[in-house]
C-alpha cells in the first residue's frame, strides 16, 4: 500500500488512456508533458478502478490481445514514478490474468488479499475456476 506523499498527484482514467494510446495529438503532448514531470519522490497515483477502466478500454474497445494489455499494465506497475493503491495487488493480479484469470476478478482478488478475505463468492464459473471462489450456483 502506498505511503501517503504530499505530492503525490492523481490521474484520470482519461489521462492514463490519452497517454498510451496516443489518439488525440493535443492531449496526449499535455499528458506526456505531465507523465514525464513525474519522479520517485514527486509520483503519480493510479487507483485499481483507473487500472480496471484502462485494461476494459484497451481490450474492448480497442480490441487489443489480452498479453498485449497486461503488458502495458505490467509496465505501469514497475514504473518508479507510478504508485498503487495496492501495488502487491496489481502485481498479483497480472499473474493471475496471464494464468487465465480475467483481469477485473484478479483485481478483486488481490484486494480481498489486502485485506484478509478467507473467501469469495460469487455466481461467475470462470471465476470461481480460475481463482478459487466458491461458486453459489453450486
């Protein structure tokens, strides 16, 4: 978990995604500009939602392959001038998706590990599958 930081700056699913896919030439110079202001002790802060809204615009509506998307989160993750709500977590959850799992539920999982969850249920087959929960509909 992230140590709280004075300057640590928040960032926008809107930013994050006109910075990696580079489709709008005036947003993305501003959010180059921004992303290469960032440093170890002045970061930038993406929450899980950000991450989750990022990997479903990348893969839905841009249709990018999974390993290709997880690649890109990957990288997010072991940036310097990036911090997590739960870097442990999203690490966590890229494991988890490339083993199969979709990258929404890992997620879900990791923060059900952050905070000691014994359990998951849920009505989702894949999910119970890939990662364990028990599955209501059994």
């Amino acid at each position: 978990m992230t140590i709280l930081n004075e300057s640590l700056t928040g960032i926008d699913t809107n930013v994050l995604l006109r910075y990696l896919l580079k489709d709008d030439a005036k947003q993305y110079a501003v959010a180059k500009e921004f992303f290469a202001s960032l440093s170890p002790s002045n970061p930038g802060f993406i929450t899980q939602v950000t991450l989750a809204e990022t990997y479903w615009v990348l893969a839905k509506s841009q249709k990018l392959p999974k390993a290709t998307c997880l690649a890109i989160i990957g990288q997010l993750a072991r940036s310097p001038v990036i911090e997590f709500d739960d870097g442990e977590g999203v690490m966590r959850a890229i494991i988890l998706a490339e083993e199969g799992a979709d990258f929404a539920d890992a997620l879900i999982e990791g923060a059900m590990g952050l905070f000691g969850v014994t359990e998951t249920v849920t009505f989702d087959q894949h999910a119970a599958s890939a990662l364990g929960w028990r599955n209501l509909n059994d």
